[in-house]
C-alpha cells in the first residue's frame, strides 16, 4: 500500500512517509501500557453506548445514551436514572427480492401517546399512510406483529386499499376468543407434509368489533418429527388468499428483523447515534437508509 501510495491523500504533498522496516523498528519499542489503556478506554467508551446490548434492534428503540439528550428524545428508567432515546417504526419490503426501506416515522413525545401499544400504533399508521401515497400501486399487502391486531391499524389497511396479514397471540383480542374455539373444533383445511414437519391448517371467518368487514382466522398448527410442536395465528383481510400464501408472508415478516435491522446494526452503525437536536436524527437515519438501500441494489 505504501509503494501503491495509496495513502497520499491523507497527507500533505510533501509529506515524506515511512518505509516499511521503520515501521516494524517502531512496533517492536512501543511501549505496552499505552495500548493497554488505550483499549480499556475503548472498552469503556464501548460499553457507555451500550454495544453489548444483548440482542438485535427491533425497529423501535434507536440511539440510546444516560447522558445525552434533545428535545425530540423519549425518556425511560432503568435502576431509577433517565435513559434518553429515540425511536421509530420502519417500513421495508420482506420477500425475495432486495429487502429496502420504503420509509420511516419518528415517534414525537408531544403528540403520541405514552401507552406503548397505542403509541406504535399511531405512529404505523402515519407511516401507512405516508408510504402508501408517496408508493402508489407499489403494495398489495403489508405484515405486521401481533400489536397491530385491533381494529385501528386493520381499519387504517382498509381504508388505504391495502390488505393486513398480523400475528395474533393468545390473549390478544377479546374477538377472536371465540372464534378461536370454533375454528379449533373444524375440520382440517388443508394439511402440507413438508418432509421434516406437518402442517395442519384451521381457518374461521368471524366480525371483529370495530371493523365493519369480515375477517379470517387461520391457524398453522406444526409437528416435527421429534414430536415438536408449535402453532402460528394470524388475522388477515385477505378473505380469497390461498393458505400457503398467506403463510409465506407471514413467515417473510421476520425478514425485516433477520436481514433489515441485522444488517444495518452490523454494517450501518444504526446503532450508534452520530448527534442530537434539530433534524440531526431523521437526517442520519435517512442516510443510512439510502446507503443500504442503493448498496443492496448495486449487489
């Protein structure tokens, strides 16, 4: 690299670097405590910003820190002390195809509620609303986890011409208990024997209260061959939608974890926050966003 002078813009011209044996001379008489506390400082520094934070980012809490703070930051306690951060829900095609960020929205601390649940909410269905007008034609259906099981976000789908498939869990909508028993009590479906596990599908059309259209039920019911078992719900709009479609979506939404985020944690440094106040945040994260979109694209 040197004889490459692949350094010389990071020097003035005249600039006279090092041959490569002064360097090795150097390496063997530095001193060792310099670079001792040199990686414990950045050990520090790292565990300050919270970097070994076990497990991924979820698309909701960015750029945390217990000291630094702006006007737009939410605020949390942990052992008592403030947390400051920011968060947002982020939209982004799942599938096969280049996994971009269509778009994303800020949770704003003076508009929004302060009950997490109510709170995403609002905040998914701006964005909806943003991503649908800004992209028209672009979605047919959008996938989402079980907090958006309830009739605002399912009416929001609606009412912008779009199709809900959204996770249900087990103490999740008061309408759908029932339901839940009958379709339970009906016969199977379909059943798909996919070589290392069987899936039993149950489907039940039922009103959910709020939402003047009906709705389906479906439960993928698993065996694997060590006697495994697990199930998946889900409540969908999509009254014609072949099962197996629906379950691909369904799966595919992990994608936005798996790939999206992973990726941009990782690769991106979304998680580190580069400054506070004004746009600075929105600004960065567009950035980011633009950057791994167009860098999927070019692979």
């Amino acid at each position: 690299m040197l004889k490459e002078r692949e350094f010389k813009n990071l020097f003035h011209r005249k600039t006279i670097l090092p041959l490569i044996d002064i360097i090795r001379d150097t390496l063997k008489s530095i001193k060792l405590d310099g670079l001792a506390n040199m990686n414990k400082g950045i050990i520090k520094k790292a565990i300050e910003n919270k970097v070994f934070r076990n497990g991924t980012i979820d698309g909701t809490k960015l750029f945390g820190s217990n000291k630094k703070c702006c006007e737009k930051c939410l605020t949390t306690y942990i052992k008592n002390k403030p947390h400051y951060y920011h968060s947002g829900a982020v939209m982004s095609l799942v599938g096969d195809a280049p996994n971009l960020v269509l778009d994303f929205e800020m949770y704003n601390p003076k508009v929004d509620s302060y009950s997490k649940d109510e709170e995403e909410i609002n905040v998914a269905k701006r964005l909806l609303s943003r991503v649908v007008s800004a992209h028209k034609g672009l979605i047919d259906v959008v996938a989402y986890d079980a907090l958006a099981c309830n009739s605002k976000f399912i009416n929001s789908c609606i009412e912008a011409g779009i199709d809900a498939v959204v996770r249900v869990k087990k103490n999740n909508n008061n309408s759908l208990r029932n339901d839940k028993r009958i379709a339970n009590k009906k016969e199977i479906s379909e059943i798909w024997d996919n070589k290392t596990e069987i899936i039993e599908v149950y489907e039940e059309t039922f009103f959910m209260s709020g939402v003047e259209q009906p709705l389906r039920y479906v439960k993928y019911a698993k065996k694997k061959d060590d006697k495994d078992r697990s199930q998946i719900l889900i409540v969908t709009t999509c009254l014609d939608m072949p099962l197996k479609t629906l379950h691909k979506i369904i799966k595919a939404r992990w994608h936005i974890e798996n790939r999206v985020f992973n990726n941009l944690k990782n690769e991106a440094a979304l998680g580190h926050c580069f400054v506070h106040g004004g746009n600075g945040v929105e600004v960065i994260l567009h950035l980011i966003f633009i950057t791994s979109n167009l860098f999927q694209l070019f692979k």
